[in-house]
C-alpha cells in the first residue's frame, strides 16, 4: 500500500477522527437522545400511515365500540358531537354558478329553488325511501354516518338503484358497516389491495370489497360462509356508488382511526378510578357490626371438655335462630371466639377526586374537539368571556369538520340524486344552459347548513350581528347559517307575516332597539365577569 506523503516527504500518521460540536455520545436534538433517562426506552417502530392500522385497527374500533356502549362519558363525547356537527340534519342551500353555467342570476336563483324544494320533499319524505332500511329520513342516514365518523374513524355507504323499489326516486342510501370492508377470504395486504380498498397505481380508491355479512354474525342461523363483493367507487360516467367517508392523518392512509383512539388508555383508566372510589364509598356506606364468643382459644379449649358444652352451643344457635341481630340497611356477622376485625381507615371519597377527575375529563373533551362545558354539561365554574372564546375556538374546528364530512358524503350522495333529478327531465333548463352531463360540478354545487351555533347572551350578539348587517361586512344568508336557518326561507316568512299583520291592521314595523346605544347601561364582558365573581364571592 503507497503511503501518503506530508510535503517533507515523510509518511503522514494517522489522525484520530474528531467530532464536531457536541460532545461523544450527545444529540444534537435532546429529542434523539439514547441516553435521557426520560427516552432511553422509548423506541417506537417506524410504520406507514396503513400498516400502522393494518392489524391494529379492529381492536382500536371494538375497544372504543365497547367503552362507549358501558361508560357514560365516551358515549357522551360521541352524542355531544353528533348534536353539535349534525343536529337534526342539514338543510341545502344550492349555490350555483351563475356565469359558469351560463344562466342569468334570476334564472339561477330560481333553478336553485326548485332543485332545494324537491331535494327536501326527497330527504323527508314520510315514506323514507331514501333510506335503504326505511328507519328513518335523510337526517337519520347523516346521523347514522357521523356516528361510525366518530366510533369507526370512517363513514361507509352504498349510493343505490333500484326502480322497482316503488319510491319516487330509484336513488336510495345503504349503511354498511366499516367492519365488513377487508380483504376477500382475510387475505394479506397488497400493493393495490389495502384493508379491504382497492388502489390504482396513483394510490387512489376505484372499488372497495364488501363481505356479505358482519364477521360477527356467521355463526347466525342461515348466514352461510362469508362472501365477499366488489363494488366500484364510481360508475363509467362518474356516478357515485361507494361513499367512503373518513379524514387521513398521513399521506398513505386508506382507513380511518377513531377520534377517541389516542385517549383510550386514559379513558379507560378513568373508568377503573371512578368505579373502585364508587365501591369505596358503598363498602364505608355499610354499617356491619360483629359478634364475639368471650374468651380466648384457652378458655374455648377448657370449655370443649365440660359435660354440657354441647347444650350450651346448641342453646345459643338456636336462640340466634329465632332471634337474629337485626341492623337497618346494615349485616351482622359471628367470629370465630378470640378472633377479631380490625377496619382500616380508606378515606373515601378522596379529596382529590373530583379536581383529578376533571381534569381527565378535559383530556378527553380536548381529543374529540369540545370543551369541558359542553362535555360534561357543567357551566358552573365558567364567565361569560371564557364560555364566549371558548366556543369559538371549538366552533372553528366543528366547522372544519363538517365541511370535510359534508364533501365527502353529503356531497356524494346530492350529486347522485341530482343526476336522477336531471335524468327525469323534472327540471326545466334554458337552451343556453350546458345539461348536468357537460358540467356536473357545477352543478352540484351547494352549501350544507348546520346546527345553529348558539348565543351566550343573545341580547349583546344580536346586537352584533345587526351591527355587521349594517356595516356590510356580512350578510343575511351568513348570518342566518350559523342559526341553523335558511336566509330564503327566512325572508319568505318575514314577508308573510308582514301581508297577514297589514291585512289584520297591524303594524308590521314595531319600534327597533338601537344596535348601540348612547346611554346603554348594559354590562360588557369584563364588567359582567366582575359581577359574576362578586356574585360567587
């Protein structure tokens, strides 16, 4: 081997390696340490946004399934949501495109009333027939499907056709639940095949593989060997058939993960904690009392050989017998003689329960997106400013998730039913206007209208809200939107009540509350939480 020369010609020695920085055995990032007594053992794997649900998922779902059907908090934390993200339903509110669709905007805006009038005597209609099972309307089917959002981590149905079925509509809806999307015959995961969806080569979704039933019921009478069927995610046309609901944590992710997924150990905990300072407190609440033989094992042992120790023990058995020692709501007990029972002193109910237990409380309200308050329904240790930006704060998040669920189901199933509207010729359409076939985005485009956001003091937020309509930095429909109501149907009204009070000779324009007043001697937030702790003082 030639040897390296320094510029004397002499061989070059060998140079230990010298690191740069820190120090040997230290991190740059403290998060990467091997040696923090706080990470040494943490060592998590490292797994792609499916694999991670690939054999996981199911016990993540039949865990979180099971804890909300037996504690009170998890199913509060999934009805809360429901109720604040569907409510009673949705109502649709079409918002076309005027210049795209080439219509004038009085021709949109009557095209737009009458697709919501037949969209609604569509969604209830008292036969039901827009749901698969008849158990309910559209509100039902939505309902139905954020509560698998929230248990399952992902919302599951088929958009179906059948003009036999005797609705007005062939366009009907079929839950299915999540648990019977998987691999036909529980094979493993593919390339293009992953829990039960298939891929094409850019990742996206074109069919989903059903089983016949749920696994749980094949041992059912009649169910048969499982089956499994592919159904396709859209027909040639773009049609939807599959509406597979659910939001992605990682790129890469085919399935959805339950909301309540990261808080389970902790929720389960709490669970055990609540139940064994329940059992602590009944165990106190029993009042037992115990009855001794006098004497000790050496009197017991002299008295064993007396001649009419046998009568005596008889006698006493007997006259326990007819008599027993009666407690109210208590129990007495016999020891052997010369035994005693010492009770220990648990201290329960713990002092510390109620602040330990709320505190988990909040964990779990800040995992599935709500406050204390709204979880636990306890406004009591809450101001009007706090209650107000807080629910704020959860408003946004609601919002974000609705609209997430409103395209990826809602969506879907408006824009098949609206297909059908078209395809029936049951609306009219100028000559100028491109068919629904052309331009199916455009027109199928439609706001979903939620539960109403609700006021704290509804006096103050009224009162802004007219100052916004005022200053015209909002308007009717936006306003009306986060009440949970239809600007349009709003105004139809205000207009009828105003002809009936004018023709019964009523004045329809009473006098107006100013939207600020000069000398308004109402409270503002702050001077209303100084009273309020003034009040709780």
């Amino acid at each position: 081997m030639t040897a390296i020369l320094d510029r004397f010609g002499a061989p070059i020695k060998a140079q230990g390696i010298v690191q740069r920085g820190m120090p040997f055995g230290r991190t740059a990032y403290e998060a990467a340490s091997y040696s923090h007594q706080d990470l040494a053992g943490w060592l998590p794997r490292s797994v792609s946004g499916q694999s991670a649900l690939t054999n996981e998922r199911e016990l993540i779902t039949d865990r979180v399934q099971d804890i909300a059907r037996n504690d009170g908090w998890a199913s509060a934390s999934m009805s809360r949501s429901l109720d604040l993200v569907v409510g009673s339903g949705w109502r649709l509110s079409v918002d076309l495109p005027a210049a795209m669709l080439n219509l004038d905007p009085d021709e949109a805006d009557a095209i737009s009333d009458q697709i919501e009038e037949a969209w609604t005597a569509y969604a209830e209609d008292p036969g039901f027939w827009c749901n698969a099972s008849r158990q309910g309307p559209m509100a039902a089917v939505l309902g139905l499907a954020y509560r698998q959002r929230v248990g399952d981590g992902e919302a599951l149905a088929e958009i179906c056709w059948d003009e036999r079925r005797g609705g007005p509509f062939a366009t009907f809806v079929k839950m299915i639940d999540p648990d019977r999307l998987s691999n036909p015959n529980n094979t493993f995961d593919t390339a293009d095949l992953r829990a039960g969806v298939q891929l094409d080569e850019h990742g996206a979704a074109i069919g989903y593989h059903v089983r016949t039933h749920h696994p749980d019921d094949d041992a059912v009478w009649g169910a048969g060997m499982p089956e499994w069927s592919f159904v396709e995610r859209e027909t040639e046309w773009g049609r939807p058939v599959m509406v597979h609901a659910f939001e992605a944590d990682r790129a890469g992710q085919f399935r959805g993960v339950p909301p309540m997924a990261p808080i389970l150990r902790k929720l389960k905990q709490m669970v055990k904690y609540d139940e064994a300072e329940l059992q602590a407190a009944l165990v106190n609440a029993v009042l037992a009392a115990f009855i001794t033989s006098p004497g000790n094992h050496d009197d017991l042992a002299e008295a064993l050989t007396a001649p009419d120790i046998n009568k005596l023990n008889l006698d006493r058995l007997n006259a326990y017998k007819e008599a027993p020692p009666r407690l109210p709501g208590g129990t007495a007990h016999f020891l052997y003689p010369g035994d005693q029972v010492t009770l220990t002193q648990p201290g329960h109910p713990n002092s510390g329960f109620e602040a330990f237990f709320r505190a988990g409380l909040r964990n779990v309200a800040s995992t599935v997106g709500l406050t204390y308050e709204q979880l636990t329904m306890d406004w009591s240790q809450v101001n009007y400013s706090s209650a107000r930006a807080a629910l704020l704060e959860i408003w946004r998040g609601l919002t974000a998730r609705k609209d997430m669920f409103a395209a990826q189901f809602m969506g879907q199933i408006y824009r098949a039913w609206l297909e059908e509207y078209f395809d029936r010729r049951l609306i009219k359409l100028p000559s100028k206007a491109p068919s629904f076939e052309a331009m199916p985005a455009a027109w199928a485009r439609a706001d979903w209208i939620g539960p109403a956001r609700g006021w704290v003091d509804p006096e103050k937020e009224a009162k802004a809200a007219g100052l916004r309509l005022s200053l015209g930095i909002s308007d009717l429909d936006r306003e009306c939107a986060e009440q949970g109501l239809d600007w349009k149907q709003v105004t139809r009204k205000r207009g009828r009540i105003r002809r009936m009070m004018i023709a019964e000779g009523l004045n329809p324009d009473p006098a107006q509350p100013e939207l600020v007043s000069q000398n308004s001697t109402a409270d503002d937030g702050d001077q209303r939480d100084r009273r309020e702790r003034q009040e709780a003082a």
